[in-house]
C-alpha cells in the first residue's frame, strides 16, 4: 500500500474494497475498530500481535505494489520492498541481474494468510521469456513476505 498512508487511511481503503467485494459492513468495521485499537498500542506499524485481516490487506497492497514495480522495470523500486536481511544477503546489482531477463506482464493476488510474523501470498503471474521466444506464460506462485519493524517485507531467497 502506498506508505504515506496513515494506518486509518489504510483501515478505511480496506473497508471501501471490502464492501466493493461483499465482504460486508459489520466485517469491515471489525477491521477499522480493530485497526484504531492497534494504532493506540503500538503506534500505527504492523507487528506479529496486529489483527489477521490488517496484515493480510498489507501485505496483499504491497505484493501488488512490488510487482507493479517489476512490470515497470523498476528494479531499485521494487527491491526496496525486499526484508532487511534480504537485502543484507543480496545486492541490487546481483537482484535484477537474476529477473531481468523475463518481461513481468500481470500479476493477480489470489490469497494471502498470515500467522503471526509470517505471511504467504499466493498469486499468479503472467509473464514473458524473451531468450527462448516464449510468450503469455501464466503460473501460480507462491511468496513469502514477513512482519518487521512495523512493515510488510518480501523475503527473497536469491
């Protein structure tokens, strides 16, 4: 999610997307009740304690966010959205010489579940693999995002 939301902001785009999708209401006021009371105890960051459906909406803006990056080529973009021991353990330069070489075309967030700090995102990707000619490649991928320092962060295993 853009990160100059402030926490209710985000608490209030997820009850607008859930009543678009017919989550319903009552939910969607569970989660901005839940939000406020969070923002009051820890400050506004997501922690491992924070309410289920505040973390998966987080994470499930953010894996969107990243992988809009790497549909633009915004490879310094979207490596920021990588865990801080991700980017300890793998340079810019050594991470987009790894993916540069596919052409990310969509990408559609089929699920996101979390527990405590650790998050799975299922999605499915389109893509493309220019050096073998290949074209409108669609698979379901798996990802691993965790909650620290008060953020979402992808976790990637380089």
């Amino acid at each position: 999610m853009n990160e100059r939301y402030l926490p209710w902001q985000r608490a209030i785009a997820v009850l607008r997307r859930q009543v678009r999708v017919g989550v319903g209401f009552a939910a969607g006021v569970a989660v901005v009740a839940a939000v406020a009371t969070g923002c009051a105890a820890v400050g506004g960051g997501l922690e491992k304690d924070s309410p289920a459906a505040l973390k998966e909406a987080a994470v499930a803006e953010r894996a969107k966010a990243r992988w809009q990056l790497l549909i633009k080529r915004d490879y310094e973009g979207a490596y920021g959205y990588m865990s801080p021991s991700s980017r300890e353990a793998t340079t810019l330069s050594k991470f987009e010489a790894r993916i540069r070489e596919i052409e990310y075309r969509a990408v559609n967030i089929e699920k996101v579940e979390c527990m405590a700090e650790a998050c799975k995102v299922t999605l499915t990707l389109t893509y493309d693999f220019p050096p073998a000619k290949i074209k409108g490649v669609v698979t379901l991928l798996d990802e691993s995002w965790i909650i620290d320092r008060g953020q979402a962060w992808f976790v990637f295993r380089g």
